[in-house]
C-alpha cells in the first residue's frame, strides 16, 4: 500500500489500498475512515497512528493498575511524570550506561521517559494519557487480563 515506501498512507495511497484488497465503500466513507486513522490532522497516516487506531480499548481492570503505575512514578500528583518524579523510584546506578559512565543520571532518566513519551513530542514529561497510550499497545498483545495485571504489578512493585 505504501507505493512511496516513506512509511505512512496518504489519502491517494490508503484509497487504493482500499480498492485493491477488495474493500468496497463509498469514497466519501472512505475519506472518513482515513480521517480516523489520521489522528494528528497530518494528511498521512503512519505506523503509529494505525496501530493506535485498531488496537482494543483496555479493560476496566487494566486501566485501573496502569492508572496505579502512574500514580507510583508521579510523586508530586501534578499528572506529569518528569525527572524528579523518578529520582528517588527509579534507580539510574544500576543502568550499564551509568555504570560505565557514557550517561549521567538525568541521561538514563531521559531514556527512561522516552520509552513512555509521545513519539512525536519527545519532551521529558509524561503525561497520563502518553502513559495509558504506551500500555494500551502493550495491552494489546497479552490476552490475558490476570496476565496483564501480574505483569504490572511485577515491573512496577505494586
């Protein structure tokens, strides 16, 4: 579908897409439902963007210990987690890049929020929507909610 392999669907690229595997809808429908994978109004639709649109919505349960993960590592309750939010949750020392002294503290802390941030705003603050938006995609690919549960309960020490 990606005729100018730059990774992402323009409007002409997603139409023909549609057309050539036999999904069959109105261009005027058509147009609405690329609309929807566009989330961020660019007129392309990356990877990103399709996947945060056809991954399931989390389960109440799930919410609910994602939602406690967030509260653990935002220690001031403002809704953002930053780097001094994780001084003192997140230990940096053991890191094998602080280790060997390639990275600072604040480096690893960095990297860290990274993981979690948006990816088209890497800015060092976590909000709780960029938090619940990265474990909905890792909620997407365990099917089991006790799983889900344990395995966040485990990495987080909850």
């Amino acid at each position: 579908m990606d005729d100018d392999n730059n990774r992402s669907l323009d409007l002409k690229e997603f139409l023909k897409g549609l057309n050539d595997y036999g999904i069959l809808m109105e261009k005027q429908e058509a147009i609405s439902l690329f609309q929807q994978f566009d989330r961020d109004g660019s007129g392309s639709i990356d990877f990103d963007e399709f996947l945060f649109t056809l991954r399931p919505a989390m389960s109440k349960a799930r919410k609910e210990v994602v939602l406690q993960a967030f509260r653990k590592l935002d220690k001031t309750g403002d809704g953002v987690i930053t780097i001094e939010d994780l001084q003192g949750v997140y230990n940096a020392k053991y890191h094998p890049k602080y280790q060997n002294g390639e990275w600072t503290e604040d480096q690893v802390f960095r990297k860290f929020l990274d993981s979690f941030d948006s990816p088209y705003e890497k800015d060092g603050k976590v909000t709780k929507e960029e938090f619940f938006n990265y474990y909905c995609g890792v909620s997407a690919s365990i099917d089991s909610d006790v799983y889900f549960i344990l395995m966040m309960k485990n990495a987080w020490k909850l």
